[in-house]
C-alpha cells in the first residue's frame, strides 16, 4: 500500500509492504527530482560554491552556505576574526529558529492537539498564531540584517562576511528580541504542556544509535568530530570507514547505515540526549519545569529536543548581539589570502537543523574538482524505515498504522529536496 | 475567501517558504485558503482551486504532466521563482551528458530518471504571472496576494536591479570599487541586496529578458571581464540564474 507523505518538505511517499494482512517493513519512497549538486559545483569557483550549495535547500540554505565556507578556510588556511565569525554562527541560529518554529507549529502541532491543519489550530487559538508570528518574523528580520535575506542569503563568504551590519540594526534586533523571547516561552509553554496521546508505545529494548557533532564547550554547532553513542571519531573516519553508503530502487536519495547494517538518528532527537547538559541552565529548567527530561526515548518527542534548540538559540543569539552592539572593529573586505596551492581536501560539519551537514571537497586553483554532500535527512532514512517497522511490524494494515508510519515520518522533519540534493502510501503483497 | 495550492517540482522549497512567509500576515490569511500543498496539508489530490503557486523546474515526464493538471484545476497560475521562470540552478548541467551527470552522484544510475534538459514551467504551460527571484521575495507573494483580492491586473514594472539601487542611494560597488556586478543585466526585485552587503549581484533574479540582445551581453562580459571577473565564473552566473535566455543567446549564436 502507498500514501502520499504530507507536512513534510519535498515529494515523497510511505510503501508499506504486507504479508497477510500483516505489516512486514515500512520503507520511505523518496521521490523529488534530484538536481545534481555535486555534478553542478564541478569547475566552479569556491566564491560561486558557496552561494550555489544554498540552493540545495530552502529551509537550511544558511547551514550549506556556512559549511562550504567553513571547509575551504579550513583546507586554504585563512583566517577569520573571531567577531566575523560569531554573525556567521549567529545566522545560522536564526535559521535554526526559523526552522524549528516552521516544523513544529505547521508540521508537528496538528498531530499533537490532533488538529487537521494549522488553519484549525489557528482558528481554535489565535494567541499561540500571534506567539509563533513574532518568534518566525523576528528570525526572519534577524536573518535580513545578518545575512540580507529570509532564504538563500548572501553575505556569507570564504573568509567571512561581506558585510558587518550597522551597529544600530543589532541595536534595533536585540531590543526587539526580550518580547520575542517573550512570545515563544509562551508558545513553547504550551507545546510541551500538550498531553501526547501514546497511540503506540516505544519498544524500549530498540536500541536508537545517535549521532551528533562533537563539542567540549557548547551544544553541538559546527566542527569536524562526531560523537556516535558515546565514541569520538574524526567526520573523515565516521564518513569514511564507520558509514557505508547505499542506494535503494525505490529511492532518489541515497541511504547511510554504520557498517552498512545499522541506522543511525541525526538532528534534535540526538543532539538534546546526547548534550543536554550543555544547554543553558535555564533551557533545561524550562523543559524540566513541564515535565521533560533526557533521554528521550521515542522519536516522535523530537519536538520537545527543537522547543528546548530554539530557546537556546534565541539566548545565544542575544549574547552575540551584546557583542555586537560594542561595535565590529574588523575590515570584512579583506581578500583571500591563501597559503596554500594546488589540490587541496576540504572538509566540514554543521549541525544543520535536521541534523549533520557533512561537506567535502577537492580544491584545485580555486575551482572545485570533487564535491561530496551527505545531507542530515539521507542519514535519518534508514532509521526511520526501521524505527516505523520495529513499531508497526505484525499490525493489521489499516489507516491506524499508516498514521503511525507518517507520524514517525513527520517527527524526524524529513527534507526531502536536501536528501535528493507529500509522502504517498504504498503497500505491497509479499 | 480564495483558495490556493503550492505545488512543488524540481528545486529546493525556498520560495514555497517565502509564500509560508506571506500567509503569516493577518490580512493576507483572512482572504485565503491553502486548500493544497504536500508541507503544510494532509490533502493527498489537488482539486480546483482560485490560485496555484508553482515553484521549480520540470525535469521528468511526471512534472510535464503535473503541471498541465495543475493547469487545467487552476484559474491563475503564479510561476515562482527563478527555477519556474529560467530553469534555475540545476540548469548548469544541462549540455552534459546525463549518465555522466547521474554516475557522477548515484552509485546506480539506471534507476534515476530525469530529462537530460531542465525546462522552466513557463515552457509548458502559460503562466498568468511570473515572480521572479531565488527565492521569490516574500513581500512581492504578500503584494500580489493584496493585489489579487482587491481585483485588476497586475501593474508590470521593467526595470534592472540598478534602479533598485539609485532608489536606495546605493553607492554604485562597480564605478565606486570596481567590484563586477551582474545589476545591469538582472531583473528587479530583490531591493538590492547584495550591493547593499557591499559585493555584486549575482543575477539570481533572473536575466533580463527585455531590452537585451547578444551584443550587449557581450559588451557587458568584457567589461566584467576587465574588472577581473573570468569567463567561467560570468557563464556560470548567466546559465544557472538565467538558463532560459542564456539558452536563447547562446542558440542564437549558432544559427
């Protein structure tokens, strides 16, 4: 049987295959149009790359921007001042922001209050809509002044920013942000206090394996270790020995096990278990305060690990502007000063909002000769497939467990277009 | 009230996002309906609706067909965006060959199907109204939408993005630091934001397809060219935001 998969971003469907009535497997249809990106970058300039690779995705075009750029100044040696630094990380928070709300207000909340749309939920209360309405409007402001725009922005570069904004549009942001903060405690309050109706329980001898960028000092960011159930390795080791990478018929993404036999969670889900602690005090007071604690043990509370990302991120993001407000004393129209030449590797990780965004590229002369992009919503494919058919194997095949099967879907935010570079439901007789 | 459907072909959902974007604003939604779209309803088949909104490019049989349904269940049709009305990034490999394209990023490229060609929406069907950018400015969906429920055309403006900057008082980054910068060729829209950021445009909103031939492309890329902008770099720019009259130019030049 195949249903369309919907709330979720990109063409995709759920293909439940049957033995006797009985659910056997669960498998996500990838079906979006791939776009080639890593074919499209060939012989393009790193200056170019790094505004191309944006357009791999609408929802998270800052992470691809940011990691490209990141790579390079890694393998070319250039430095970049610390301050320039922080708008760039600082950018990719309010995309974080944006993400977060968008997934779980229009994506996620309908299950949760067990609304048809966000129409219904907006109709029932329009407080929680104005709450969301200032926190996403505010990201977005936020992005126009740091990055220039809502999507695909354009002042992240090789060896920075193009340009610092004025000190009186930080000043304009951080007055703005105390009410946004505001507005998304209450929005968040009311997410978590939401009683989750347990349909199914989680088999809680399924063993999740996680993985998120490692970090000493901050919840996971950007870098280049990953930390899997505990063990540290380098993003080169992990990619390159720990993963193996698959590609499926039905499937116009390609699929990442451990060892080719395991799958594996990226993204909120893994990050808050794994690095809970490294969240503000008061990021974890709040979640404790309605109840939450880590671990969490079921994929579909994913968006109790994005309320608790966005409040940190919103507190991170105002202590970078109380930075920024001391004024940016830095020239952000420096050239790229490379110390290295000829063919050089380059390669970063971002904790893009679904996950980890892992970037490689061979560099020759300034152009790229090799590119390789492992995408946050690819890792989470396998998983997904068996957390779905550990919970429904042996159901009856009817609307109760093709629900279950979107659900699970929704909960990881699958990107679709990113994962190729509205699920259907399919079932097969076996 | 009217309703609307966001459909979705070959591209990245950043202008479905800024179309999110516009329904956030209380006198837009009070007028609307999304009766359609894969992100943010469970509704599985389009029906008729007052509005389609398409973004991306076609790039298999299956969107070919897609879009002349959406046509025929839509009054009005918006083309989103450069991939609906140029062809957008994905074009830059159009030309190659496409199992080298697919082996290149498949391990099985047998089961990948797709055109060798990207064609922009505008290709197939009639569009009632194109909006260009990558992504569409958010503001211009919230500026139709307005436009639309009051009633009348809507009011075409020709311009380039240098207009946008004089509008600005934006110091000019080619004549005033000789930064290349594709303003003069690319289609309004965008408010100017890269040469507000200090750096050139890139033309993401789209070549100009009014006022423009060969000889001034020409004209221009050598005036790039002299500013230190190579030919790849230009080439690459012109195809991947403006592949439609790129495509026109360069078949022109073999004729």
């Amino acid at each position: 049987m195949r249903a369309v998969l919907t709330r979720v971003e990109g063409e995709g469907s759920i293909l439940i295959l049957e033995r006797d009535g009985r659910v056997e497997r669960v498998v996500y249809e990838v079906s979006e149009a791939p776009r080639f990106f890593e074919y499209l970058v060939v012989s393009k300039s790193i200056e170019r790359v790094v505004d191309i690779v944006s357009r791999v995705c609408g929802l998270c075009g800052v992470s691809y921007s940011f990691v490209a750029a990141k790579a390079f100044e890694k393998c070319l040696g250039v430095d970049v001042d610390p301050e320039v630094d922080m708008i760039r990380e600082a950018l990719h928070l309010a995309e974080r922001v944006k993400s977060h709300i968008l997934h779980v207000f229009y994506m996620n909340l309908p299950d949760l209050v067990q609304a048809k749309s966000f129409a219904d939920i907006s109709q029932r209360n329009p407080k929680l809509l104005r709450n969301m309405q200032d926190v996403l409007l505010w990201s977005r402001k936020a992005m126009e002044v740091l990055g220039g725009r809502f999507h695909n922005v354009v002042n992240i570069k090789v060896g920075g920013v193009y340009r610092v904004p004025d000190k009186s549009a930080f000043e304009k942001l951080r007055k703005e942000l105390d009410t946004v903060i505001k507005s998304f405690t209450e929005f968040a309050s009311f997410v978590l206090s939401v009683k989750p109706f347990d349909e199914f329980a989680w088999n809680g001898n399924a063993k999740i394996n996680q993985v998120s960028l490692y970090s000493l000092h901050e919840y996971p960011h950007h870098g280049d270790r990953v930390l899997l159930n505990g063990d540290e390795y380098s993003v080169t080791q992990f990619y390159r020995d720990v993963v193996k990478v698959l590609q499926v018929p039905y499937s116009t993404a390609l699929h990442y096990r451990i060892k080719g036999i395991e799958g594996f969670v990226v993204g909120p889900f893994a990050r808050f278990n794994q690095f809970y602690t490294m969240l503000s005090k008061e990021v974890r007071d709040f979640v404790e305060v309605h109840g939450w604690r880590p671990p969490l043990s079921n994929v579909v509370q994913s968006y109790v690990a994005r309320i608790a990302e966005t409040y940190e991120a919103l507190l991170a993001i105002e202590r970078y502007l109380d930075v920024f407000k001391n004024a940016i004393a830095v020239d952000s129209n420096s050239s790229i000063s490379s110390r290295e030449r000829g063919s050089v590797v380059c390669e970063y990780a971002v904790e893009a909002p679904r996950g980890i965004l892992y970037h490689k590229y061979i560099a020759s002369e300034g152009r790229v000769t090799v590119c390789s992009i492992i995408t946050p919503t690819a890792q989470n494919l396998a998983a997904m497939s068996d957390i779905a058919t550990t919970i429904t194997q042996g159901r009856k095949v009817d609307d109760n467990a093709i629900s279950i099967a979107k659900r699970i879907a929704i909960s990881f935010d699958p990107c679709i277009s990113c994962s190729v570079h509205a699920l259907q439901v399919k079932i097969f007789r076996i | 009230m009217y309703s609307v459907a966001v459909v979705k072909l070959t591209s990245c959902s950043g202008c479905v996002n800024e179309v999110v974007y516009a329904f956030t604003f209380s006198d837009v939604i009070s007028k609307y309906r999304i009766e359609y779209s894969t992100e943010l309803t469970d509704v599985e088949e389009m029906r008729e609706v007052d509005i389609a909104f398409v973004e991306g490019s076609i790039t298999n049989r299956h969107q070919e067909e897609l879009i002349k349904s959406v046509r025929s269940k839509a009054r009005f049709v918006v083309a989103l965006g450069t991939c609906a009305i140029m062809g957008g990034v994905q074009s830059l490999r159009v030309g190659s060959d496409i199992n080298d394209v697919k082996g290149l990023v498949y391990p099985e490229p047998r089961y990948i199907e797709v055109y060798s060609n990207v064609k922009p929406v505008t290709d197939a069907i009639m569009a009632d109204l194109a909006i260009p950018g990558c992504p569409v400015n958010g503001d211009a969906v919230v500026s139709f939408l307005r436009k639309y429920a009051l009633g009348g055309l809507p009011i075409a403006i020709y311009e380039s993005v240098c207009a946008e900057c004089k509008r600005r008082e934006l110091e000019c980054v080619m004549v005033a630091r000789g930064v290349p910068c594709l303003g003069p060729v690319t289609i309004s829209g965008c408010r100017a934001i890269c040469p507000s950021f200090g750096r050139g445009c890139y033309g993401c909103y789209g070549i100009k397809y009014f006022d423009l031939d060969k000889e001034k492309i020409e004209a221009f890329s050598r005036r790039l060219a002299e500013l230190g902008m190579s030919r790849e770099d230009m080439g690459a720019l012109l195809k991947g935001y403006g592949f439609k009259v790129y495509s026109k130019i360069t078949r022109d030049e073999e004729t």
